[in-house]
C-alpha cells in the first residue's frame, strides 16, 4: 500500500535529495551532535537572541504567562498580551492597526489567500517564499511570476495584464532568505502606484536586522509609509515564535474575519507573544553595533569567497555559496561539518534544480575570524 511513497523516497535519495531531522543540542552559538561541538551557521537566529541565556533569564524575571491559549485567536485565544504587542507594532511602524499570527507561514498563506479570489491577479517575484506561493494557490488567483528582482519584466507584465483582472497584488520579500540579495522597493511603490496594487512586502529575514529601529529594509529604504502590508516574523532575528503584518485598518479586519490560518487554529501562547514584545522592546534597541557587526563580517566572507572564485549572491548576512549540483553541495557540508561548522546543504525544491548551495547564515555572535577557513574549505573540496 505503501510502495509508491517508498519509491519517491528512494529516489530522492539517489538524487542525493533526501531529508531527515536531526537530534541536537543548541547552546548560544553552538550545535553539539554526538559530543561534537560546531558552530551553528544553519539557522536564522542573526542576532544570538533565540539561544542567549541572559535575555531569557531576564525575561523569565517578569514573566508571568500561560503556555498554552487553548484556544482560536478569535475565540478567547487572544488576550491583552496580543493587544499589547499589535498596538506596538502599528504605533513603530506609523500604521493604523498591527495583527499577530501564529507564524510567517499562517500569515503569508492566510494573507494571500484571504485578500485575493479567482477573479484577481497577483505579481510574484520568482523566488518569492513557498508560504507566499501557497497562499495564492489556495486563492484561485491568477499568478504572474516575475524573473527574480528583474522590474522591467515586471512592468511588461504589468501593463499586458493588469486590467483584465479586479484587484491586483504585488508581493516580494524584502531580502530574499536563499540569495540574500534585496529588493528596490521604492522601485515596486512606483509600479504599485501606477497600476493600482495593493504591495506586500515579507521582511521576515530583515526584521529585527535592518533599518535604525530594526524594523527592516522598509525602514532602511525610508518607504514604510507606501507599503500597503508589511509582514514580519519573530521566529527568526527576533529569537521567538510567530509573525505579524501591519497596515490600513480595512485589511486588518478583513483578514481577522476572513483569514483561516488566524480562525482555524489555537493561538500561540501568551509566553511566546510577551517575549516577543520584550525583544523588541528591551533587546533590539541595544544591538545597534552588533547589528553592523554582522554585516561588516558578511563583507568580508563575501570578499573572501569571491577572491577564491566561489559564487556568492547578494548583499546581506545571508551568505549563499552556489555550487550546482546536489551531489556537491552535499560533500561540501559533509567538509564543513567535519570541520565544525554547522552548515547543511540546500537543494531543489527549496532553490531552483541545479543551483544547490551552501547557505552561511551569519550571526551577530559570531566573528569574521572564527569562520575565515570557510572558504578555503570550500574551494578545496570542490577543486579536488
Ligand atoms: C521569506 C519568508 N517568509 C515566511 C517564512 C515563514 O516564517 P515562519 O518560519 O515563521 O513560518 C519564511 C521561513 O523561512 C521565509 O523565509
């Protein structure tokens, strides 16, 4: 009965393609598997919040919160921690109203698939995330992709379409989580202004990281006011769980009566929404330097990669090192985790086939130096 499924999963493992979740033991900026201690350049923790002792003791000080909500937020899972936070968020961002979701992939899901129906278009960056992707799956909508960051094509498709259809979203991320590059959005405003769309915009791997308040590359490129919904995420630089969005009041309630990612599932609970109102309250506003730490170190890495003649993309602290084939990027992680950097290796369906990679995800606490070997390992390896 089975059998068709085993089948895919043998090939996927012939493909060199295959996953499998792994047992290990986190402490501030290391993994330990086995009594093997590497450091953990894998996840999307930036600034060392998710796995700093001191922030969580400190928070654990004033801490006075349930564990579960036991309920939909629509029912009696939302509580005054709720409140508390999405007056927050609306008042940093000058918007009218901020709603809290139970993670980026409930918000990105339930946003599109709520605010758009089979008689709408939306225009998608290629490689926008798979969350975004799926909610316009479930909408119906008609989707235009446009080639990767590439406007001009987004304009051609802009200006054959757009009238056939009623509404019409443009949605990209801002730094883009699998190249770290970055999106012009003051460009896609212009766009947005000119043929009448709404424009969303994901900042879930710049929240926290980007802009004077770190409140993300709308803040950095001075354009928060001319972004219809702006989506965050706690899970990543903020150490926590969950995401957001914040804009006009009609899309917020629109999406509390209409989004069912937000009124088919119990809340998440109220510990994890008052932590996250502490690190941005308490935390980010002192990780200024440390902030520019990162990036200066991500300068670096990139300078060093590409002198070796590696392939890296962007301009962030999200470092990827494109290598091809799976085959590759599979025996350059095994390199890597041989020798104590946690890096695992990307592949298809997550990045396009035949681009697989190794994505160096920076963190705050970790120096240009204890990762300078990097690249000589790298080019090692697929130079033998
Ligand atoms: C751009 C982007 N948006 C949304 C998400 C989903 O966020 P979450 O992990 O909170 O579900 C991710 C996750 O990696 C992401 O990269």
């Amino acid at each position: 009965m089975f059998e068709r499924y085993k089948e895919e999963l043998q090939e996927l493992k012939q493909n060199f393609c295959d996953r499998k979740l792994i047992s290990l033991k986190k402490a501030g900026k290391y993994i330990f598997e086995e009594n093997k201690k590497y450091l953990n350049l894998s996840s999307n923790d930036y600034l060392g919040i998710a796995e700093d002792r001191k922030i969580l003791k400190n928070f654990f000080k004033i801490a006075d919160f349930s564990m579960g909500s036991a309920s939909s937020r629509l029912l009696t899972g939302s509580s005054y921690v709720y409140a508390k936070l999405e007056c927050l968020l609306a008042a940093l961002y000058r918007k009218e109203k901020a709603l809290v979701f139970n993670s980026g992939y409930h918000a990105n899901t339930g946003i599109m698939s709520s605010l758009l129906s089979p008689k709408d278009v939306v225009f998608c960056d290629k490689l926008n995330h798979a969350s975004i992707l799926d909610g316009i799956k479930l909408s119906g909508a008609k989707m235009f992709r446009y080639k990767h960051l590439d406007y001009e094509h987004l304009e051609e498709l802009l200006q054959k379409n757009r009238n056939d259809y009623d509404t019409a979203i443009i949605v990209t991320e801002s730094l883009f989580s699998m190249d770290g590059d970055i999106a012009d959005l003051n460009r896609l405003i212009e766009l947005k202004n000119k043929y009448r769309a709404i424009f969303v915009v994901d900042e879930a791997h710049a929240f926290g990281v980007y802009g004077n308040r770190g409140l993300g590359l709308a803040e950095e490129q001075n354009c928060i006011g001319d972004i219809d919904l702006i989506v965050g995420t706690f899970g990543k630089a903020i150490g926590s769980m969950g995401a957001f969005c914040t804009g006009h009041e009609i899309l917020i309630n629109y999406l509390i009566n209409k989004c069912r990612p937000l009124i088919f599932s119990t809340a998440i609970p109220e510990i994890n929404i008052a932590f996250s109102y502490y690190v941005i309250t308490e935390v980010i506003p002192n990780l200024k330097q440390e902030r520019k730490e990162l990036i200066k170190t991500a300068d670096r890495l990139k300078e060093k990669l590409t002198s070796l003649g590696l392939k890296t993309t962007g301009s962030s602290h999200i470092v990827p090192v494109i290598l091809g084939e799976n085959q590759t990027a599979v025996n350059v992680s095994k390199t890597l985790i041989n020798n104590g950097y946690y890096l695992l290796p990307i592949r298809h369906p997550t990045v396009a086939a035949n681009s697989a990679r190794i994505r160096i995800s920076l963190r705050a606490d970790i120096s240009y130096e204890e990762i300078a070997s990097i690249p000589d390992l790298i080019s090692k390896t697929i130079n033998v």
